[in-house]
C-alpha cells in the first residue's frame, strides 16, 4: 500500500483527489493551512501544516511517500496571501518533495501559462511548471480551466447573480471561451496520472465549449432564471464587481481575471480530459445552485468550518 500527500485535502480539488486515493485503499496524508477546519475524512487522513519555512520538518512531512498530489496556490492578491509568495512556498515544496525521495508529484496549474504574461496567475503557473521539470521529480502537471462542483465558485456565483440581480453584464461580446471541468473527473485525472511513471502535461478541460455569454444563458436557463444579458466595458464590469464585492464581503471578481476569461485564456484546442457536461450537472443542481453565495475569502478567513459552509 503506497503513501499518498494531499495538499490542502480540507478544501476542493485536494478533498475529491484524496477521495478516491481512500476508495481505492491508499494511505492517505495532507498538508494544510487548515488544521482546525472539520476533517470530512475523520481519522482516515491525518494533517499536518506546510512548514514552509522549516524546510527539514517539510521533509520530513514528505518522507515515505510514493506522490505529491499539489493543488496548493492562491486565487488573487490579498492580505495575508500573494501569489508571489505562493510561487515562493510551492517551489519549497517541490524541493521538500525531492529531498524526502518522493517518486512522483502531480501538479494542478492552469492552462495557458507563459512566463511572459502581464497576468501574474499565468506567470506564476508557468514558473512553478519550470520549476518542476527542472526539478529531475517524475511529474505530471494538469491544466484545468474553471472547475465546477458542489464547492464551485464561479459556476455558482454566476447563477447567484442570476438570481439575484435583473440583467447580466458581460465584459465586451462575451464570445470568449472557457471549457470547464467537473471536480471529480480532475481528481480521477490526477489519481490516474500519479499512478504513472512519464512525465506529461495534460490540458484537463471539459467535454463542452461555451462562450461566456453561452455559459451564463445556459445557467440562467438550468436554474429557472433567465435573464436579459447586456454589454458592459471590462471598466464597468469591473466597478459593478467591486460594488458586489462590498456588499458579500468578498473578492466577487479581479481585474485579472476579467484579462484572463477576455482573452481565452480559459480554453485549448486539447481534447477532453473528463467526460462530465457541465450542462447536465447544472441540471441535476438546478434547485440549490447559486441559493447561496459562495465566497473565496470566508473560505481562507473562517478555517475552523467545512470548506462549503464558510
């Protein structure tokens, strides 16, 4: 029975992918910044913190297993979390990983990375990939675009919005693309992918293509609320974000993101990674999707609760 570490087996990719490592008889640890946050696993997986700057005692955290599942990083720039210090920190853990002998490390990045970027998401991903290959680890890196699941933010945001508000604004036509990928097909990828021994980089991307705009008609129409969609600069758009951001008490959207989404950075030419429609999950969650906000910083600030309920 091989050893498997989770990074952050508390919150969204890293509880599905250890999941299925517990369905299918693997020891499982993680790593988290969330040690006083509900175990969903009970005494199954046992936690430990990151000792990023102890870089021994991150070590020998690693010591004795097989793969590093990484799904560590941050969504934007905030206090108390940067994604410069994330790049930081998961370079630790890579060296960390080769130090303690681990055999494999699956990487979650983000499709579309370039070292050249303005956006510093699509920066960081790519070093971190650098960072790794350069490292002499077996490795396989994932490239998801937006996941969607029970613990979704965007998906279920966007049908909170739809809910809440009267009209819709998309930034510029909204004919950008993205390709999102159910949570649980990105964890069998990466549990698959662990199982391995040659080093690959997979675009894990959905079964289906949507415009922005296709997308949010097609949540609209699934959860019973469709609506008029106009057209707002990415100016506005980002303003009226802001004014949302203000009344939820979270980051609703950063301008970064409104770059990433506006110029297809969210989708490839790759073939599907998972076979899950995102059309069909949103049917089956049409009564509960978007009932209630979700949001990003409650999630980091409040870690002693269940990662859905912050």
């Amino acid at each position: 029975m091989s050893i498997h570490v989770v990074t952050g087996a508390y919150g969204y990719s890293g509880k599905y992918i250890a999941g299925r490592l517990l369905d299918q008889g693997e020891t499982v640890r993680t790593i988290t910044n969330s040690l006083s946050r509900p175990n969903p696993f009970g005494e199954r997986v046992k936690a430990q913190p990151y000792h990023f700057d102890e870089p021994q005692k991150l070590a020998a955290t690693l010591r004795g297993a097989d793969v590093l599942y990484n799904t560590y990083w941050v969504r934007f720039n905030h206090r108390g979390f940067t994604h410069a210090v994330a790049v930081e920190n998961t370079i630790k853990l890579f060296a960390a990983a080769k130090e303690a002998g681990v055999r494999r490390v699956v990487h979650i990045s983000i499709t579309n990375p370039s070292e050249e970027s303005d956006l510093e998401y699509f920066r960081g991903k790519a070093r971190l990939e650098r960072e790794l290959v350069d490292s002499g680890l077996s490795f396989a890196i994932l490239r998801p675009t937006v996941l969607f699941g029970r613990e979704d933010i965007l998906v279920n945001n966007i049908a909170w919005t739809l809910r809440h508000l009267p009209v819709f604004g998309v930034f510029g036509d909204g004919m950008y693309r993205l390709q999102p990928i159910y949570v649980e097909d990105l964890a069998e990828l990466a549990v698959r992918e662990g199982k391995g021994d040659k080093n690959r980089i997979i675009d894990a991307v959905g079964p289906e293509t949507f415009t922005f705009r296709g997308l949010v008609e097609a949540i609209g129409a699934s959860i019973g609320k469709p609506r008029r969609i106009i057209t707002v600069s990415p100016w506005l758009g980002y303003c009226v974000a802001l004014v949302i951001g203000k009344i939820v008490g979270d980051v609703f959207l950063t301008r970064a993101e409104i770059e990433g989404l506006m110029r297809g950075l969210l989708c490839t030419a790759s073939e599907p990674a998972g076979p899950t429609r995102l059309t069909a999950w949103v049917g089956r969650h049409a009564d509960s999707l978007g009932v209630r906000y979700a949001s990003e910083l409650a999630r980091r600030t409040h870690r002693d609760q269940p990662y859905d309920q912050s």
